[in-house]
C-alpha cells in the first residue's frame, strides 16, 4: 500500500507519516519498483496503534517507548497522564472562569478589562494586605466581577479582608444575594456563617428574604447570625431566635441590641416582652441566664415590661430581684 493509500485509510497525512519515519516510530517495510514506499498490514496497524496512544496525550517519544520497550509497564504512565490531565483541566478551567467573570462585568474599554484583570490577580494573591486593597478598591467606576468576590469572601481566613470583601458586595449590586444563598447550602460550617455574614450587610429585599428563610436553617449558627440582622431590620420573626440567644449567652449582648430595636416598634413591644417573661417563668433557666433576661427587659418599652420588672424587683433570687429594681428605678426618671 503506497503512502497516499494509507494517508486516506488512516485519516494520518503524508506528511506526517513521513515525520513518523524520520523519527522511526514507523517504517514502511519495502519499496516498490519505483522506488516509492510501500506499506504492509502490519506496518498500518502500527500506525493505528501510534494514534491510539497519541489521543490518550503521549508524547512521540513515550509512544514509541511504549511500542518498542519490551520492559516497558503502562500503569506508572497512565498515572503521570491523569495527573497532567487533571492539572490541564484545572488550568483551563481557572481561565475559563475568569474570562467568564470579565464578560460578566461588561467592560466598555481594554482599560477595563486590564482593571478586571487587576483586581481578580488582587483577590487571588496570597497577601492578605493586596487581597484587602483589592476588595477595597472596588469602587463605582471599576466594574466588578460580583462572581468573584463571591467566592472570595466564602473563602477568606482573614477578618479584616472578609469584613472589606463584605463591603465591597454590599455594593456591588444585583446577584450578590442568590450567589451567598448557594453558601448556606454549603457542607463546611465556616463557608455557611460566612455566607450568612455577608448576606447581613445587603440591605436589599433579597437578601432579607434569605435571613427570613435562615431562621429555619438547620446550623444554630447561622439562624442566631440571621435573627441578629433581622432584627436590626425590624422583622418580628427573628424575636424566637434573639431571646433564645440571650438565654444560652450567645453573642447575648447582639440579641439584646436588636430586641431592643425591634422593641422601637409598638406592635412588637409587647410581644418581646411577653417572650422575655415566658422565659423567666421556665423553671429549667438558670440563674444566670434570668439575670440576663431581666437586663434585656430594660431597653423593652411598655406596660408589660414595667410590670415584669416590678415582680421582679422582688424575685427570690437576690442578683435578678436587685437588677430588676435597678432598672425600674432608671425608667422612674426618665
């Protein structure tokens, strides 16, 4: 079979068979009258053979080491070649995603794109202070890539860069909200209270809608981060959640600041100060967590906390009767 022959049977050119020769991964085994190459059988099944192996990523050279090496054992290759495989499809991906975010930021000019660029290599860098400067350096004039400060601030360690990456989405406008809800269905705990944290400095609608729906979440922790934001928003639901918070003395002093200003509310003064005495009346609270009860009462306007707090005044524990009495004193002068 002439070269020619061959070249359309095996989908490989002339040329490159003639390369295969030259670097004698292939010769054809004769010659014909006029002195052209000529191929047997076997000699195109060897070519077949050359392909294979090439299409699984080998190099020539390995090739013909696989085909020629009587001690030659694929396992040690093949693992190199997933290896390879893997890192190449990492590379590639990586790229992808950041062409993607720098479409997604609708740059007008080159200069953009180069401003893009900039700021994803920022959030990338291993250098807390660059990763901070680069999240703080996302102003109105800079598009940004609400994808990318995404992802970095479920990831952030530091809290100084998360607290200038929380800023920097809060500002960034639509998308920020559905992308962080995807972080509360996360399996790591940190990526979930992070989530949650950045969601508690998006004032929009959305990401209210997300705190409302993460009071039923199944991680305490990001239920009590919920009701805290919730409640310096004025939603009622959170009340549950903020009482149960200053029971189990947990970020307490929070819970109680947003009581107190969900409080501001008439129609939810009552209420807090209803869910505050049921607390106080459990036989199972203890003394400490009563004590802290009857402080959060305090800043609770109303005639349902001023006659809680004098029954209290006469409690038999000492520490809650004298704060209790302290307290109604402080609203006598008022």
């Amino acid at each position: 079979m002439l070269i020619g022959d061959v070249a359309r049977r095996s989908g490989v050119s002339a040329r490159m068979l003639r390369h295969y020769e030259s670097l004698g991964l292939v010769r054809p085994t004769g010659r014909t009258d006029a002195g052209y190459r000529e191929y047997s059988g076997e000699d195109v099944r060897r070519i077949f053979h050359i392909e294979s192996l090439r299409s699984l990523g080998l190099s020539l050279r390995e090739v013909g080491r696989a085909l020629d090496d009587p001690g030659f054992t694929p396992s040690e290759l093949v693992d190199d070649l997933v290896r390879r495989t893997r890192e190449r499809i990492a590379a590639e991906t990586e790229l992808l995603t950041r062409l993607s975010r720098i479409g997604a930021a609708e740059p007008a000019a080159w200069e953009d794109v180069l401003q893009v660029v900039a700021l994803l290599q920022g959030l990338g860098s291993k250098s807390a202070g660059a990763r901070q400067r680069a999240a703080l350096s996302c102003v109105d004039d800079v598009p940004v890539p609400v994808e990318a400060l995404v992802e970095a601030v479920l990831s952030e360690t530091d809290p100084n860069v998360a607290g200038a990456l929380r800023w920097a989405l809060a500002r960034s406008g639509e998308g920020a909200p559905a992308l962080l809800a995807e972080g509360l269905g996360s399996p790591a705990a940190e990526v979930r209270k992070r989530a949650v944290q950045s969601l508690a400095e998006i004032p929009d609608g959305q990401a209210t809608a997300l705190l409302r729906d993460a009071l039923a979440h199944p991680d305490l922790v990001v239920r009590r981060y919920a009701a805290v934001a919730l409640g310096a928003r004025g939603v009622a639901d959170a009340v549950p959640t903020l009482i149960g918070m200053i029971v189990e003395a947990a970020n307490d002093v929070d819970a109680a600041d947003a009581l107190s200003a969900l409080a501001s509310r008439p129609a939810s003064a009552d209420r807090i100060a209803a869910g505050l005495v049921d607390c106080l009346a459990d036989g199972t609270v203890g003394s400490s967590a009563r004590r802290r009860l009857t402080q959060a009462l305090a800043d609770i306007p109303g005639s349902t906390a001023s006659r809680a707090l004098a029954e209290l005044s006469h409690d038999e524990d000492r520490a809650v009767a004298l704060t209790a009495a302290y307290i109604l004193g402080m609203r006598n002068t008022r």
